[in-house]
C-alpha cells in the first residue's frame, strides 16, 4: 500500500516554481484608479482606515467616518483637483448623483 504511487502520474507534479510566493499585484494601497460620473471624472482610491486615529466627516451622510473604517478618498481628476480631496463612505460615493440635483456636489 502506497499513497505516493499516484503522485507519479500527476504531470502537475513537477516544476517546483508553481505557487511559488511573487509580488501581488491590483491590490497594491495608494493606487488610484479614475471614475466616470455625469458630473465628471474623478480620482478615487480606497483606503482601509487603518493606521490612523483621525476621523473624517463624510460629505454624503455628514456623518462621521470612524478610524480604522474602510472608506474611499475621491477627488476630481482635472488638473488642481488634488485640493478638493473628500473622504467618503464607500455606499454614500455609490449614491452621491441620487442625492438629485442642486445639492453640492460635497
Ligand atoms: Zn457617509
């Protein structure tokens, strides 16, 4: 009786580089990817909270965005738009064009 046998038929059973630990990439922190919306296009990169004590007020809910909570920063992507940088929740970025119009776009 040997379990081993079958492993010699397996044509996976070789290469010993498979699986082997490499750099990760698409979830690298501080990439910023660009997002299409009616009132234009905007930076918005995600954030996991953590590492800081500071606590941001969300401009769609003016509720408070906890430390440590995942959330996105998004500011437009025209040139000087860096300035305009707002910590959102995630779900109230989702539905800030629902808010309907005349309100802020903050
Ligand atoms: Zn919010």
């Amino acid at each position: 009786m040997s379990p081993r046998r079958s492993r010699r038929l397996d044509p996976f059973d070789r290469g010993g580089n498979r699986g082997a630990s490499r750099p990760v990439g698409g979830s690298v922190p501080g990439v910023d990817r660009i997002e299409e919306w009616p009132d234009g296009d905007w930076r918005v990169r995600r954030v996991t909270g953590a590492g800081t004590d500071k606590v941001y007020r969300c401009p769609g809910c003016d509720q408070e965005i906890r430390a440590g909570l995942p959330h996105l920063v998004s500011w437009p992507a025209w040139p000087g738009g860096e300035d305009e940088r707002r910590h959102w929740h995630t779900a109230c970025w989702r539905n800030r064009v629902k808010r309907g119009p005349g309100r802020s776009r903050y």
